[in-house]
C-alpha cells in the first residue's frame, strides 16, 4: 500500500499534511510518530480509507480494514460482547462465530467486568481494549492503530505488541502512532515522524530525549526496610511481571530491592504497575544512559541550581511523563 | 446489510432517543382523528401529517446516534459509507412501517368511519408517502450534514412546514388537499402512488446528497 504525495486540508483550511509518499508493505509495522496536532491522525485516517486526500492519490488499500479510533465512543448502554457481536456481524461473521470470536478477545485483551460489562462502565483502558478487540474480530490485512498505546496498563502493552506482530506475519500492514518512546520500543520495522504537516525520517528528532532512561528503586511487598542478615536468597521470588514490560532496559536484583532502568515514557506505566502490585518506590531518578556521554554542563554553576534547567529542557511536550525531579535519592528509604 | 440493521435498531433502542418522536406520533393522531365520522380519506391524510412530523425527527435522531468516531468503525467495518447509511435509512423505514400500522388501525378503532378496501389501500399509499418524505428531511437535517443541531432543526421545521403547507406542492401538501376533498378513495389511489413515487425520489436525492456531504466533511 502506497500513498503518493498526499496533501489533505478541511475546506479551505490550512494544509494539515502536505506532499506525503509513504510506502507501507505487507507484513511491515510501520510507526508515525510526531507532536499533538502534527497530522498523523489524519494521515492515519487517509491510510484507513476513511478520509479522501485532498491532492495525491492512496493505492493498494487491502479490503479488510481494522481502525482503532484515538477516542473511542461505543454505543454506551451495549455490552462488551453484544457489540462486539454486532460488529461481527457486521464483517460478516454469523452470530455464533461473531460471539465466539467476542469472548475469545475479551478474554485475551482481559477486559475488566468481562463480557457482559456496559460499556459505559470502562474505563478508558478498558474501552480502548473493547476498540482493539473490534478491529481484530476478522483478521485485518491492515490494521491502523491511532495512539494504541495511550490509557493501556503495561500487561496489555505486550498483548498489543504480540496483536500487531501475529498482524504482520499473517502479511498484513500495521500502521500507529504515538509521540514517545512506546512506540519506539514496539516492534515497528519502520518509523516517520510527521511534523509541519510534512513526513520526516525518524530518528533525529531528539538524540538527548533517546538517551534519557529512568531508574526506578523498589522494594518488595512485606519486605522489612532492612534486610535480614542471614543470606535466605532462596526465597526471593521470580521477577515480577511488568518488569518485563516494553520499556524496561535492565533489571538488577538486590534481594529487598529490584533496580530498573526503564524509558522515560514507560516509567511512569511501569511505577503504577509496581505500586498496584504492593511494591514500595524508594526513589526515582531521571539520569542520562550510561553508553553515552552526557551533554556538555553548561556554564558554572551551584549544584542545585544545575539539576532544574536540565529537567525544564528535557521534554517540553510531555512533562508530565518525568515522575519525579532529578537527585530524589537523598529521600531514602521509608 | 441485516447485520447493520439490527446494529442501528439495538442503539436506538437503547439510546431511548425514539422516545419522544413516537409520543409525539401518538399524541398527534390522538388529537387529530379521535371521534372521527364519515369518510376515512382526511382522518388518514391527519394520521399520515403525524407520521411526517415524527419521521423526520425519529431519522434525524438515528442518523444521529453514532459518534463520528464510532461511525468511522462502523463505516470500516461494513466497508462502505454508503452501505451504513443504506442501513439507516432502512432502519428508519422499518420503524415508519410499525408507525404505519398504528396509524391505519388507530382511527379505525377510536372513529366511526365508513371503511373500504379502497380507503385502507389510500391510507397505506398516503403512509409511504409521508414516511418517505419523512426520512428524507430527517436524513439531510441529521449530525450526518449538521455540525451544529440549532441548525438542523431550524432546517428541518422550514422544510416540514414547507412540505406540509405549500399550498399545492407534491408530494405531502398536494396529496393531503386531495384526500381532504374527495370521499372517493378508487379514484385517487392513481394520484396518491404518483406522490410516493415523488417521495421515493427525494429520498433518493436526500440520501446521495447526504452521502455526498457528509464525505467532504471527513
């Protein structure tokens, strides 16, 4: 599937993406990345076949397309499973199929309240489950994800990425956006950054923001502050779940305590997860990745004063995403 | 398309927003034909004025029902646009068919008229003719065309009024000025299909210049 110098504007609006080529192959996960408001819902929605270029042309768009919306709004007072049995039915599917098809998602993607659950109860992560559980009742031969990734707790990360792989290896497209690292770590085989409206390779977009990662200290569920001294290292469980999760780059044990250095953007998943499960954060700490050589300090200064630009600078569009100030060790322990 | 039309008819039920419409129909026929005598052609041609009224709310409410997101899902997965609006207008005409009925029946049941196959078959003839008008202003004054619903209705009542009071115009008011002047039902079944056939084509150009619109706004 192919676009060729797409340009789209709403009315006489301004251009919202102008002289687009994006080739997107069978079998490829394809990632666009950019800001809020670069275009890359619309290009998204250009690719879905659910918005006509205003310039350029789309080709080889598949026949059987599944498209989870940014913001998803089911019919509210539908079940789970009755809607995702109308949507069936919808695609063709006969109802028992349709039905059978239904639970087997809900059951996979673990909807909270289960099949028979309104949807007006979801929460977002939930309902964004039901949303990707709609576009995978048959299989897709492309699959456009808008911001997948966004309201999704870190154990359905890796259903998502194993949803968009088996997607991929069954020959259909996966394209999704995102503006984060999540996305990075997926298992994209491409990757375009959409700004100005324009399609950029990505990559450069921000070398200091890759190298960024954050360690995240904690400590076990109903483990003492200090450990005991006699070496029962046969009792420490096996590493918790979502410290698998996408995002994590290394795991160090230390009996009471499990140190991970994590992504920026996945920290914060990774951190809920970990306070869900009983676990205690004993510090969390923004530094730079040690395979590279941090950026050059600027001009003298007194250390605390040096700490605070560093994090201003660090990530405009996502502030929220760092957990906590630089230099929280001095918080010690509990 | 069966699948899409059970689809539309579940958000519309549970949405409830048929409600109002169909209090609407049924006050209107309470108060236009009840205690009727004589010919049944004008009790009908009142009882198919509220089917009008309240079709056109009750398809501007279901064409209404999806978010434009959930309507994108639905598009993508039916595979065509034009397919899911083919479902509404569908969905829209079996709801004026279960309308229809009530409004055959309810005079014949609450009046004292002179009934003959002639006037029920005029009846059923007038009953299309309104509810295919009907859906047609519902589906162009729908959030389908309309970003902003002041707007819908205000159209909506401009073109109802229209319809219904334009002295001679085809179909509604042409049809209604016949059927309150004659008492022979055989004699106007000929003219009374010719409006329905007038409405059948306004629903047609209603619903490609619905589609038509609605696609330049994505």
């Amino acid at each position: 599937m192919q676009t060729q110098s797409v340009g789209k504007r709403y009315g006489r609006g301004p251009w919202v993406l102008e002289d687009v080529t994006v080739h997107v192959p069978a079998g490829e996960i394809v990632a666009f990345h950019g800001r809020n408001g670069s275009g890359k819902s619309t290009l998204l929605r250009l690719l879905a076949g659910l918005s006509r270029p205003s310039r350029g042309t789309v080709t080889g768009r598949p026949a059987v397309v599944g498209y989870v919306p940014d913001r998803f709004r089911p019919p509210e007072r539908l079940t789970a499973l009755g809607y995702l049995t109308h949507l069936g039915r919808i695609r063709g599917l006969t109802t028992p199929d349709a039905r059978r098809r239904a639970r087997v998602l809900i059951d996979r993607l673990a909807v909270a309240g289960g099949p028979h659950a309104e949807l007006r109860t979801l929460s977002k992560g939930n309902a964004q489950k039901v949303a990707l559980s709609q576009a995978l009742l048959v299989q897709p031969e492309l699959l456009v994800l808008d911001e997948p990734w966004s309201g999704l707790d870190t154990s359905a990360h890796g259903v998502l990425a194993e949803v968009m792989a088996e997607v991929a290896a069954a020959g259909g497209s996966v394209v999704f956006t995102g503006h984060g690292e999540s996305a990075r770590t997926a298992v994209a085989g491409r990757a375009h950054l959409v700004a100005g409206g324009r399609l950029h390779p990505y990559g450069h977009e921000s070398p200091r923001e890759q190298r960024q990662v954050t360690e995240l200290v904690l400590q076990r569920p109903g483990a003492p502050s200090e450990l005991p001294a006699s070496g029962d290292s046969s009792r420490v469980p096996p590493p918790p779940p979502w410290s698998r999760s996408p995002g994590v780059l290394t795991v160090t044990d230390h009996g009471a305590d499990l140190v991970l250095a994590v992504v920026c953007a996945e920290a914060d998943a990774v951190l809920l997860a970990a306070l869900r499960d009983g676990w205690s954060a004993l510090s969390v700490t923004r530094r730079t990745a040690p395979a590279t050589t941090a950026p050059a300090p600027g001009p003298p200064s007194p250390p605390a004063t040096t700490a605070a630009p560093e994090r201003r600078t660090d990530r405009p569009a996502g502030a929220s995403r760092a957990p906590a100030p630089p230099s929280r060790r001095e918080g010690g322990r509990r | 398309m069966t699948a899409l039309i059970r689809y539309s008819f579940a958000t519309l039920l549970h949405s409830q927003r048929y409600l109002a419409p169909v209090l609407l129909f049924a006050g209107l026929i309470g108060i236009l034909t009840v205690n009727g005598s004589g010919s049944l052609p004008p009790a009908y041609a009142a009882s198919a004025g509220a089917l009008f009224v309240s079709q056109t709310w009750l398809t501007s409410a279901l064409a209404g029902l999806d978010d434009p997101t959930q309507r994108a899902v639905v598009v993508l997965s039916a595979g065509r646009g034009a397919r899911v609006l083919a479902a509404t207008v569908g969905t829209a005409l079996l709801a004026a068919g279960a309308l229809a009925v009530v409004g055959l029946l309810f005079p014949l049941w609450i009046g004292s008229y002179q009934v003959g196959a002639a006037d029920l078959l005029l009846g059923a003839e007038a009953q299309l003719t309104c509810a295919l008008a009907g859906t047609a202003i519902g589906l162009l004054c729908s959030r389908l065309v309309f970003r902003r619903q002041g707007y819908a209705l205000a159209t909506a009542l401009a073109l109802v009024l229209g319809l219904l009071f334009v002295q001679g115009l085809p179909p509604v008011n042409r049809l209604f000025h016949l059927m309150s002047e004659t008492s022979d039902a055989a004699a106007l079944l000929a003219p009374a299909a010719g409006m329905a056939a007038v409405s059948a084509v306004l629903l047609a150009a209603s619903a490609c210049l619905t589609h038509h619109l609605a696609a330049r706004r994505d």
